[in-house]
C-alpha cells in the first residue's frame, strides 16, 4: 500500500520554509529586540532578517513569519500594531502613557538639541535618546513625535518645514 504523504513515508513533516523563516526571524527579535517590553511590525522590518533578498521579498518574509510566529504563540500581539515576545506581553504600555511617562526626559532633550543644533526633527531627538533601550525605536519615535507636536502647540518650540523645528513660537518670543 502506497504512503499517503510525506510524513508517513519518511516520518517527518514536509519542508515549509515559512516555519524556517520564522525561526530565523524569532532568532533575529530574541537578538535584537529581545530586551524590548514591546515592537512594532515596522522594526521588525528593520531588523537584520532575509537582508539578502529583495525589500518587497523581505517584507512578505517578515509578513509570513510573523503570522507564524503569533499562530505558534512565540509572538503576542499587544495592540493592533504592537507586538512582544511572550515573557514581555505583561509590560505593554500604550504610546500615549509612554509619551506622558517620558514626557520629562522628551521634553529636555527635544528643548536642548534644539538649542544646540538651531533646527531638530524627529530624528534628532531620537538620536539624543540613548537611554531606556527596552523600548524600540519606533515605540520611542512615537512618543517624541507626541512630546515635538506637544512642545509645538505650547510655543516652546515652532514649525518651520515640514517636521523641522526651531526655537520659539510663531511670533518670535521664546
């Protein structure tokens, strides 16, 4: 009687390189973002995962492997778009309680690259952050974007380009 599939025939279960991939990923976020409370699908993008094949290619790669990953319970979806390893899941905040509990350091980062530099962006203020490395750069961007716009509506700070800010409200007083 012949095998009814490849399992029974050969005794393992046929090769499926999703579940390959999504252990090479789990590698990668253990290694990366391991000591991060929470991710977002974003910095698993920019993690150094399937670099060697092409962005659209990498991005269906990470997409199947994550898929797998929180099917498997390896991966825990915290938010909508927030993900953890499930050691972590219990330290979920949201990005709003994050920007209020780092609103102090923020606010006098953003304030003092702003007086050293003359004009700041998101970017600026997120290369001055070099502490609190259990949160991920797109969880930290979040809650500087928050902390500039807020900055922005009390005067201390005023747009001037586009995500460009300098010193000083609109009508010129500090």
């Amino acid at each position: 009687m012949p095998a009814k599939n490849a399992r029974s025939k050969y005794g393992a279960k046929p090769y499926d390189p999703i579940d390959e991939n999504a252990d090479e990923l789990l590698r990668v976020i253990e290694q990366e973002l391991g000591d991060a409370d929470f991710f977002a699908r974003e910095d698993l993008l920019q993690c150094n995962v399937f670099s060697w094949c092409a962005t659209i290619t990498r991005y269906r790669y990470v997409c199947d492997a994550t898929t797998r990953l929180l099917d498997t319970g390896r991966l825990v979806a915290t938010s909508r778009t927030e993900l953890a390893l499930p050691r972590h899941a219990k330290d979920y905040r949201a990005p709003g309680e994050l920007a209020e509990e780092y609103g102090a350091t923020l606010r006098k980062l953003t304030l003092g690259a702003v007086r050293k530099a003359g004009a700041i962006d998101v970017r600026t203020v997120l290369a001055a952050w070099k502490t609190d490395e259990h949160l991920s750069t797109h969880v930290k961007r979040v809650a500087a974007r928050k902390i500039v716009a807020e900055l922005a509506r009390d005067g201390a700070i005023r747009k001037v380009a586009p995500g460009v800010f300098v010193e000083g409200s609109a009508d010129g007083t500090q």
